[in-house]
C-alpha cells in the first residue's frame, strides 16, 4: 500500500479519539509510518458485530419486559459477557448463572449473590432489580 | 509521580510496548523490528477452537511470544510478576513507579474507557505501559493511541484483573538487565529464519500459508454449510482480524514488509528488500480481500459466486506468500 493510498474515510467507529498508525510504502518502496483515521471494509466489519451484540441486548430487554427472563439476562448481554464469564466474575457457576437468568430463580436470589452480579456490571443492587429502568431505556 | 518517558505510537500492541519500554532503558528499536526479530508473523487458521461461536483465524502468533522471542534474542533479562490479589499488584504497581521505572502490563481491552466504545469486547490480551500517578490516575501509554492517557484506579483493576480467557492475573513486566552487547545481525536472521520456516515447513495443514489455502478452501463452501446470515458474520470476522486495531494493515503483513525493508539496509542485503516488495504486494491482495469482503457484509446478500471468488483471492493470496517464505527460508537457511 503506497502512502497516499492509506484510507482516510470519514464515516468510522472513531470517535475522533484513534487515528491508527499503518505502515505504507513511499515512492521507492521504502516503509513510512501514515495515520489512518477509518477504513470502511474494517467499520463495516465492525459494525456489524455491534449489530449482533445490540440485537441480542434488545431482544434480552424485551424478555425481561414481557417477565420471560430476568435483569440479568439483560446486563450480562449488555456487557457481552457469556454465563461462564459472569460465573467467574461472580464466583459462581455458569449454570446457576443460567439459572438466574430465569425470573423464578432470580427473585429467590439472597442480598448477596445479587451485590456479586452488581459488581459485575458495575452497577448498585438497586439498578440490577429494577425493571422499570429498562423500560425508559426504550430507544 | 512521573516517570520521564517517550511515548511512540506503534500498529501493534505488543511489539509496542516492548520498543517503548527499551526506549525508556537505552535501547532504541523501532516497531517492525521487535516485530521482526521476534517472529511475530504467521498464519494460523483454527475451526475446530471458536470464540462465540466464530472459528478463531490469526494472522499473527499467539499473545506474548513475540516479547519473550524478542528478549531472547537480544538477551534482555525480563522479570514478570503474577498476582493473586489486586490490592497487592496495584501496590506493587506503586512501588516500581516510586523507583521510576515504566511498567508493561496485561489488560482487557473492556475496562479501558479511552478506547473509542466500538473497540472494547473483552480481549484479554492487550498490552499498556503505565508511567506515572497523578491525582489518583494512571498515566497510561497505550502503544496503539497517538497521544498518553489517562486511567482511572478502579478501571485499571478492572482490566488487570478481567476473568475469561486468558485471565491477565495482574501480570506486569518490566527489565531487570539490559544486554552492553549484542549481534543484531544474528538476532535479525534468527527471526527471519523461524518466520519463514514456520510458514512453510510446518507439516500441519492448518498453519502457515497452507493454513490460507486451508481456509480459501473452507470459506468456499461456508454459504452452503451454514447459511448465508453466519457465512457473513464469520466473513465479517474474518475482515476484523485481519484489519482491526493493532495489525497495521493487511494481518501485520505490512510491519512484517517493513521489518525486512529496516532489515535489509542493516544486513546490506539486496534480495531482503526484493522480498519486501514482494510481500507488500500480497500485503495489497488481502485488502484486495478485505476489501470485497466488506462489500459482500455491507450488502448483506451473497451468493455462492462471490464466496468462490473471495475464496479464489486467499488462494492466490496463500500461493504468493508460499513462494515468498519459501525464498526467504532459502536466504536464511545458511545464514
């Protein structure tokens, strides 16, 4: 890739905070070093990965509405996080975290186990309950 | 307090942080040749390991190799320390920038807030030095950002002790002894050599450039075999690992061009900036790929015809970089 040709497209996942280093050719063939502030192809990519992860977050919300699943249904697709890797942030296994994603077991949950979900999420015991959150989080 | 540190922005975490970090210790190598010299390139195609439910392709070697490669080859005395409790590593932490000493370190990309938002999925494997503390932030140098930033206590916890796999632990290094001498000229070939025999003469189908041929070959029938939504996702991933953050265009092939073109002035060897040239041209065909790639997620339709043609790009694409290891091998081979 020569210098010139190093992609500058503006419509990027960015937000002006990255401006990537790529490594281009100069008229000789030599290596020099060009900022790159987005290329489609990779924002595209990108893109749709968040399209994936946003799609199961929104349908996660809706089953929590409709009282199918639990909260933490909800914050565990938010923070694209598996059961396994809520288990271990948690301490517990992955299976009562599936377990928990039910509202029927979740309500049962002690003061306790719902203070380690928070943290995981980095949220109060009190956000991580409330349900009506997730109603004005309507987008 | 803060640590008199250069910061330099580089394509690769990693090999990053190791130039920064020698930087700071009197040693000055640019990017492309810690990358070099410590082997960072290879191709490696894993279906049978999936991360949510997506084949793990790399275009690199796997995380921390290049570092303790590099530090082999130029004798630089690392010390790495592993922590059960993040109280203790924050300490830890604290004592080493009371010393004045830049510390690398481990962390989940997920915990660091001054990356754009669309970057941080849990990736465990991403390497920060930290230089300083001030007013209870961390002064961070992140290899891949133009500019220092700044961390927060609790983020930093957070990304240092992230859970998942592989699990950072605290894990921060730093070196203990630098080498007053060292031959270049035999740490350059080193690196050139096992690069270009692992791309070759590996005889497991999966890795290497038979590893691209590999995978031109699956992604052929990926429309048929499990349809046309995941045949686009997996392409899509495909495209990030090749083109996200941290590979310097076209999966580190470019680094690795410039690594041979550095690599030819300080050995004075003509036929290593021919291969330069070379693999800057197949460096050009993968965005060629990605580039198609792209087009075929963005539309979001494919059929199998543009899947045989992606698939025809990579085989090229594989056939290339065969005969340019191959080549390099063979200059390498007596050295």
């Amino acid at each position: 890739m020569e210098k010139d040709q190093v992609p500058q497209d503006q419509e990027n996942l960015n937000e002006g905070k990255l401006a990537k280093l790529y490594y281009a050719t100069d008229d000789k063939g030599h290596y020099v070093k060009v900022n790159s502030i987005g290329w489609e192809p990779e924002t595209v990519a990108m893109q749709q990965a968040w399209d994936v992860v946003n799609g199961e977050v929104e349908e996660a919300r809706r089953k929590v509405m409709e009282g199918k699943a639990s909260p933490l249904l909800y914050y565990m697709k938010k923070n694209i996080m598996t059961p396994s890797l809520v288990g271990s942030y948690a301490s517990t296994l992955s299976v009562m975290v599936r377990l928990h994603c039910y509202p029927y077991f979740f309500k049962r949950l002690s003061r306790k186990k719902l203070e380690k979900y928070a943290y995981t999420f980095r949220i109060t015991v009190e956000e991580l309950t409330d349900i009506d959150l997730l109603k004005k989080n309507d987008r | 307090m803060i640590v008199n540190f250069t910061h330099k922005q580089s394509a690769h975490c990693e090999s990053g942080v190791v130039s920064n970090l020698l930087r700071f210790h009197g040693l000055d190598f640019d990017e492309p040749m810690v990358f070099g010299i410590g082997s960072g390139l290879f191709f490696s195609y894993l279906p049978f390991i999936k991360v949510n439910g997506i084949p793990v392709a790399a275009y690199r070697i796997w995380p921390g190799q290049i570092f303790k490669r590099f530090s082999e080859r130029i004798g630089i005395k690392i010390e790495t320390k592993k922590f059960s409790s993040p109280a203790k590593a924050m300490v830890a932490l604290d004592q080493m920038l009371e010393k004045g000493q830049p510390v690398g370190m481990l962390t989940s990309v997920f915990y660091l807030n001054y990356l754009p938002a669309a970057y941080r999925f849990h990736f465990n494997a991403h390497n920060i030095i930290v230089f300083g503390k001030e007013n209870g932030n961390y002064l961070v140098s992140d290899p891949v950002m133009e500019y220092t930033t700044e961390i927060s206590y609790e983020d930093l916890v957070r990304a240092r002790f992230a859970k998942g796999m592989p699990e950072p632990s605290g894990r921060m290094y730093y070196p203990v002894q630098i080498p007053s001498d060292y031959s270049l000229e035999k740490a350059l070939w080193k690196g050139i050599k096992q690069t270009s025999d692992h791309m070759t003469r590996i005889p497991v189908p999966i890795v290497g450039s038979k590893g691209m041929k590999y995978l031109a070959k699956r992604l052929r029938y990926w429309p048929e075999r499990i349809g046309d939504r995941k045949a686009i996702q997996w392409l899509g991933n495909l495209i990030r690992m090749q083109e996200e953050i941290g590979t310097g265009g076209a999966g580190f092939r470019f680094i690795y061009a410039a690594f041979l073109d550095q690599a030819s002035i300080k050995l004075q060897n003509e036929k290593l900036f021919n291969l330069s040239k070379q693999l800057t041209k197949s460096g050009d065909q993968l965005r060629d790929f990605a580039y198609y790639a792209g087009r075929v997620c963005k539309n979001r339709k494919s059929d199998t015809r543009t899947f045989a043609e992606l698939a025809d790009m990579l085989e090229a694409c594989a056939q290339r970089e065969q005969e340019i290891f191959q080549e390099l091998y063979d200059v390498s081979k007596s050295k």
